[in-house]
C-alpha cells in the first residue's frame, strides 16, 4: 500500500476482543499478545500481531516501545455531559433537585462561545487524559455548545457523538427553546455536522420531563428525516422523574411510552440510567433494539437505584456503559467499571475483568454499531490506542507483586486505576494525552471562602 504518512510501531503487550469472554480460559473471545505491536499510518491501524513479525514487515516505521504496559483499544464513554464539566462533585441531591440547583444553572453560562469554545478543549483533554477517545455527549441547549464541542474534536480527528438539548419546559429562562427553533437549530447542525470526518449527530431531547409533546413530536420529525443519526435522552432513572413524567403523559402507558409514541425508539437509541422499567418497557427495548446506558458512578451518587445489566441482557437487550459526568464522579472508564462491579455485587451478577474491558471497548462500539471503526485492534479500525500501566500507583504496584494472571492485572486496573494508569492515548493515530489544560481558567489568587 501507498502511505502518505511515516508509519508506527507501537510495541507492548496487545490486547482486543471479538466477542464478550465468559472468563480467562474462553480464549477464542479475546486476542493477546504478551510481545505484540500495532501498525498504525494515516491514522488507521494495518496490522496488530507479534512484533517480530510486524517490525520485519516494516522496517522503515518508527517504533514507539510501550513495555511493559497493555495496549487496548481506546474507552468509549457513552453517555456524558459536555456543559456539567464544572459541576462534578457539587454536593448533596438527588436528581431533579441536582438538575434545578446546579446543571441548569450551569447550562446557561453556555450560551457564550469564548466559555463553550474553553470548556470544550478541557473536557476533551480530560477524555483523552483518562483513556477516553470515543465519546457520546449532551450539548447544552445552545447550538454555540455542540459547535464548540465538534469544532474542538476535529482538531484532535476525534470521534465524537453529540447534540444540541431539546428542552422548551420545566428549565429557567435562558436554557429553553422552543418546538420549531429546537427543530431548525437541530437539523442545521445536522447538516453541518453529521458525518463530516469522525462526527456524528445525536438528536437529543434531554428528557420526556423538559419537552412538550410538539416538541418530541418534532424530534421524531427528525429522527424520521435523518434515520441515521443517533438519539439520545434520559428514561427511568429515578422515581420522582418517572412520577412526574406520567403527570405531564398522563396518556402515555409508561415512562418509554412517551418515547415510544413519537418514532424516537430504534437501534441507535442510547437510553441513559434505564433503572426502573416496567415489564413492558423491557419488552418494548427488545423489540425496538433501543439501548440502555448503564451510570453506574452517577446512579450512586444521586442514589437512584441499581441497574439491571443481567436481566435486560437476558432479554437480548445490548447496555451500554458511561460515566455520566457530571453526576457521574469520574471521567475514568476504569472507576466507572470499579462502581459498575458493585452495583452488580449487590444484585449477585458478576462482571469478569476481561468482559468488563470488552464492555468499554468492543461492547460499547458494538451499541453503536461502529465496531468497524472503533473499540478493537483490527485491521483497517481507527487508531484509537489507549496504553496502560498496572504499577502507576504505590497501592497498585504493591498489589501486583502477587498478580499472577491477565485477569487479575485487569481487575486492578479496573478498582485501583484512573488517570494515572493511562501512560498515553492515540487518537486516530497521534499521542493525545498532555498535562493538564489551564486554557480559558482564571488564576485563582484567593482562597474558597468557608
């Protein structure tokens, strides 16, 4: 082939999956290699294998040795908040009240581009800087958000899935639009956006809760004319949300009925929390082939309840997994995995070490149907490359002294890892983990007042 780019080598130990493994010795699920390299030219992976094999093959390409940590495909997060950057950690509700005192609040400073175009690259440097390169976000309502937000991921050649928020109810003056302005501003970022190098769009109306029936009455207009976007919003998370949905849709059968009754359900669906279903609302997900997105960090930090990942999986039903940020409590897709482990325990399900890293890689491309283009090692994917390191910690290099097998380096790096176990991250080919951002932040001279 003819490359109009240097290749590289990337060497260390490979790591990818084909399908979700049952454990350690179901080796057909996932490919290892305890001395391999990746191939990557023009941002696109040509070979994964053993190294010997790979440098005799390209003996011109720059070798970039990463042993002895693990090479995995980059983590996909598929559910965040792009607007709640500045909002993590604030203190002390659950999720209507955590909505009305700190994001909306939050969402209108979005409304002015130099802070939407600021944000944009920390959040970015914060994915990258904890492994993530694929990521599905919420603007804010304003268009300026999402265009901020794309504008930043085409500099990297990052892969990116947002929208802008529908939302014309139950929101302060300043965060609402209306049916048709949320309709337009919608369909002219589509038209921007959609598919335009590594972005795609989601049609986002944040939930049943902030839009009227005319306006996701015009969200499924759009999801009708553009069958190929995404759809993404909020369904079952918590009780109070779900009792107050059947007051606005006192005629819907459900919370999912809602979405359900204007053409939003189907396979590029991506359903945040999904915790308190009905049996007709799993039904419904098997039937539409509408995706779940498990929150494990945020569900318990809002105390909204424990997700059924073995239940809807009995079913059929593909669950995605994310961090929720920010009432997710992490950016890591590893603590996001420690907190996914324990919600599990509780409901007596076990989640291995090597399904948990097939679930953020592989399993999470495969709910958006672009495991073609991400979430493995193969040939011709994107080279989004994420390379960790087991001992990044005094704990976990204590820890490690006594781990004898693959699985049990994953399990550390899934309960004790976080940014510091991420030594680097490709994306589409290029290092993309940097110290950290202090773009667009203010020097802070004085002390937080008590």
């Amino acid at each position: 082939m003819t490359n109009s780019q240097p290749r590289t080598l990337l060497r260390g130990r490979t790591l990818d999956f084909n399908r979700k493994p049952l454990d350690e010795n179901d080796t057909e699920a996932y490919n290892y290699q305890a001395d391999g390299a990746i191939l990557i030219a023009n941002g696109k992976i040509e070979a994964t294998g053993p190294y010997d094999q790979l440098s005799a093959r390209a003996p011109d390409a720059t070798v970039i040795d990463h042993r002895p940590h693990l090479l995995m495909p980059g983590f996909i997060d598929m559910h965040v908040h792009f607007p709640q950057v500045q909002v993590i950690a604030s203190w002390g509700a659950q999720l209507l009240d955590w909505l009305n005192t700190y994001t909306f609040p939050e969402e209108t400073r979005f409304a002015e581009e130099a802070h939407a175009a600021a944000m944009a690259t920390h959040f970015c440097d914060l994915l990258t800087g904890h492994g993530t390169t694929t990521a599905v976000a919420f603007g804010s309502v304003h268009s300026g958000s999402v265009e901020a937000l794309f504008t930043e991921a085409a500099k990297r050649n990052m892969c990116m899935i947002s929208g802008k928020v529908m939302m014309d109810r139950n929101a302060p003056d300043g965060l609402r639009d209306t049916p048709q302005a949320g309709y337009d501003d919608s369909k002219a970022l589509i038209e921007k956006w959609h598919g335009v190098g590594r972005a795609q769009y989601a049609i986002t109306p944040r939930f049943a809760i902030t839009s009227t029936p005319e306006q996701l009455d015009m969200a499924g207009a759009l999801v009708a004319e553009h069958p190929d976007c995404f759809v993404q919003t909020h369904l079952s998370e918590n009780h109070d949300e779900i009792a107050f949905t059947a007051e606005l849709y006192p005629d819907a059968p459900d919370y999912l009925g809602v979405y359900e009754r204007y053409g939003l359900l189907g396979q590029k669906t991506l359903l945040g929390h999904a915790i308190h279903l009905t049996p007709r609302e799993i039904e419904v997900l098997a039937d539409t082939r509408s995706k779940p997105i498990f929150c494990p960090t945020s569900n318990l930090f809002l105390g909204s309840g424990l997700f059924d990942d073995a239940g809807l999986s009995a079913r059929g039903i593909q669950n995605g997994i994310a961090t929720d940020v920010g009432a997710g409590t992490s950016y890591s897709m590893l603590q996001t995995l420690n907190d996914g482990y324990k919600i599990l325990q509780l409901q007596n399900q076990k989640l291995h070490p090597l399904a948990a890293f097939d679930w953020i890689t592989r399993g999470n491309a495969d709910v958006l149907g672009l495991s073609d283009k991400i979430g493995s090692l193969t040939e011709g994917s994107d080279a989004d490359i994420v390379v960790l390191n087991a001992r990044s910690t005094h704990a976990m290099d204590l820890r490690m002294q006594r781990a004898e097998t693959l699985s049990e380096e994953l399990f550390i790096l899934q309960i004790l890892g976080d940014d510091r176990a991420v030594e680097q991250t490709y994306v589409a080919g290029e290092a993309a983990k940097t110290g950290r951002c202090s773009a667009g932040l203010e020097d802070v001279t004085e002390p937080v007042a008590a």
